[in-house]
C-alpha cells in the first residue's frame, strides 16, 4: 500500500505516525508531436490573478475527463471495468494526461480505455483512448483519444513552481462516481516526497487540503488562475485501509507530468536520472544510535554495485545494526550536501534527482568517519525497477 512518507527503498527506520496512503483508481469490480505547453498570458491569466470558482469550473470542465481501465480478460469473457479515475485534455489532438496506476488496473498494463467527456451541451460522450505510455517512477501516464471531430477544450498549464504556501487551488475529478465534480482548498505544503503505488519515489509533490477521493486519481490541480498546476494522485490516513479524505492529498507537480509527456512523444519511453544508493534520513534517534558526528544528512546504508555512486568512490553500510523494526547497515558514508545544496534527508536527494537528468554530473560532499571527502556522480539512467 502506498504511503505519504518516504520510500522504504530509502529505508526511514522509524515513524511515530503510521500513515497508509491510498491512490485513487476505484475500483468497482466491475511521433513526437511539438507541445505548446506553459501557457502564455493569452490563454490564460497573468500570475497573481484570482478568478472566481465558478469561473474556472465553467472555463475547465470541458478539459476535464473520466477514464475507465478495463482489466484483460480470457477471448470468451466481457471485460468489465475494474478502475475508475480522472485526467485532463492538453491539447486539441486529444492528448490527455493522468496517473499511471489509473490505466494500470491490478497492475496490468492495457492499451485501451474508455474515456467519457463533456460535450458543449453538457452530456456526456464515450469515446475510446489509446494509452501512449506509463512512467511508474512519477506515476503518470499519456492517453490519445480517437474521436474526429471532437471539440476538446486544453486545459491551459501552469507552473507548480510559482506556488506558495497558502495559494488557493482547485481540484477537479469524479470522486466516488459523482462525475465531473469541483473542490477548492489551499497548498498546505511543498516539496513533499510521496511514494507512488509501485513504491518509486515522487519528489516536489504538492500537498493540498482540498479534498480528493477514490476517483480524483489523474484530474487537475488548479491554481487561483486556472490553470494546471499538479496531477492529483493520492490521499494519506491515519489509519491503515482508510479511505476517506482528512485533508492530507498530493500532487504530482505539473512539470513532472510535462517531461513524461515530452519524453513519450519523442522515445516512446521515459529515462530518469539514477544515483544509486540506498539511505536514511538521520534523526536524532539514529544519531544516539550509531554516534554520528552530524545531526542532518543521509546515510548511506547502501550503494548499487558498479552503479554511479560506486564507481564515483561512495560507500555504503557494511556493519548490522538492530534498530526498531529492522536491520540496518551502518558505517557509510554521510551525504551532507549535493551542488552545494546542504541534504537534510532523503527528501532533499529526491528533489534534486527529480531535477537533474541522466548523464549530468553533481558534487557530492560527505562524511566518512571523522574526515569530510568530496566526490562528482555522473548520474546514469535509472533501472525500471528501482
């Protein structure tokens, strides 16, 4: 089950709140085309301007979709829909971002799925999707729909980059089967790392107080301008197997979706940068714990064999320690700043990592016993299972 925390990849030991987070494809039981995107003042207002919510529901709606995942089936079976989720419309060709696990359904990959829309009138019309391409690591995926003649309405975009905390922001989805509804909230937060349903880390997420649910899992996140700022993609609980919303909902930032976008209109895939390690945010427990000379960092408990940081002089864990829950390898290396930005956790790696590209390099200062060491990863393309 995913959850709002850090990765277990990244191994945080310890948690004094346990927080299930759920993604919101329902379950019911049921080449390289130019993007035009960051819209322009025409298409969108300027920075620092507040529309009325019903303005921006009317001018978004129509952007707005419903995708319905169909789970393969044996030749002699009806296939019946197994997910229900939300997306939106980038351009007039009918491209359409969402999330990843919402065409994914029970982890199954299809190439098909119904999507419903909006016509001028208000009704509802079906119309079939063709899914381009998934990005598990971001948990967003790219669907094209086959309907000549329809009149789709592009959502203009935004930049998650420009938010504040305390900016008011919509979200538009079906939550629940009630189709094509509208909530409004604020950015609680930013820079958050979330894991996605694969367990991949998603840096710079944005979190929100609007309320999402079952459903939403693909629609917009808004600014005040209307334009799309995050591709809504979980909630967390206090409870394990909750469902409903406590005002604890993340984005995946609008730019992440764009270069998944980019990158499958080019390749057809998605490349991420990789720096091969596996750590832990330092907390004062693990500082007692282990009698770590620093009170920030990350240590690594673990570095990938003949992966980038290897081969750039990093060392991981080689000593079992017994700490609550589990065994870790103590003894590696501290990272205490990448790019001369200082690391305070695994969080701070994950955004940097989310910014870089694969082939950059950055400048690694750490801790290795009592002497500080230098060292520059050339980052390499992250496996597919990581």
């Amino acid at each position: 089950m995913p959850t709002a925390d850090e990765p277990a990849d990244f191994g945080r030991w310890a948690s004094l709140l346990f927080v299930t987070v759920l993604t919101f494809a329902l379950v019911v039981g049921l080449s390289g085309p130019r993007f035009n995107f960051f819209s322009p003042a025409a298409t969108a207002p300027s920075a620092g301007w507040e529309l009325p919510a019903d303005q921006i529901y009317r001018a978004s709606i129509r952007g707005v979709v419903k995708i319905v995942a169909y789970e393969p089936q044996a030749a002699s079976a009806l296939p019946a829909p197994s997910s229900n989720g939300s997306g939106f419309v980038v351009d007039r060709r009918g491209t359409i971002l969402t999330n990843a696990h919402v065409v994914t359904p029970g982890g199954m990959s299809v190439r098909r799925v119904l999507v419903i829309v909006l016509d001028r009138s208000g009704a509802e019309r079906h119309v079939s999707g063709i899914v381009l391409g998934t990005d598990a690591a971001t948990d967003v995926a790219v669907v094209r729909v086959e309907a000549p003649g329809l009149d789709l309405a592009a959502l203009p975009l935004g930049k998650a980059s420009d938010l504040a905390v305390g900016d008011r922001v919509y979200a538009i989805g079906n939550p629940l089967d009630y189709n094509f509804s509208m909530t409004s909230g604020i950015v609680s937060a930013l820079h958050r790392m979330v894991r996605g349903p694969g367990g991949a880390a998603i840096g710079e997420a944005i979190q929100t107080d609007a309320a999402i649910n079952a459903g939403d899992s693909g629609g917009p996140l808004l600014d005040a301008a209307g334009r799309v700022v995050g591709i809504n993609e979980q909630i967390a609980t206090e409870e394990p197997g909750g469902s409903g919303n406590i005002g604890l909902a993340f984005a995946v930032p609008i730019e992440a979706g764009v270069d998944v976008l980019r990158q499958i209109s080019r390749t057809g895939d998605v490349r991420h940068p990789w720096l091969g390690i596996e750590g832990l945010t330092i907390t004062p427990e693990l500082v007692s714990l282990l009698k770590l000379k620093v009170e920030t960092g990350v240590l690594l408990v673990g570095v990938s064999p003949k992966g980038p940081s290897e081969r750039a002089g990093l060392r991981g864990g080689s000593r079992a320690v017994r700490v609550p829950g589990r065994i870790i390898y103590a003894g590696g290396d501290i990272i205490t700043t990448i790019n001369g930005r200082r690391i305070t956790g695994m969080a701070d790696v994950v955004n940097l990592m989310q910014a870089a590209t694969p082939g950059s390099i950055v400048a690694v200062t750490y801790l290795r016993g009592d002497a500080e060491g230098s060292t520059h990863v050339t980052l390499g393309v992250q496996p597919t299972e990581q």
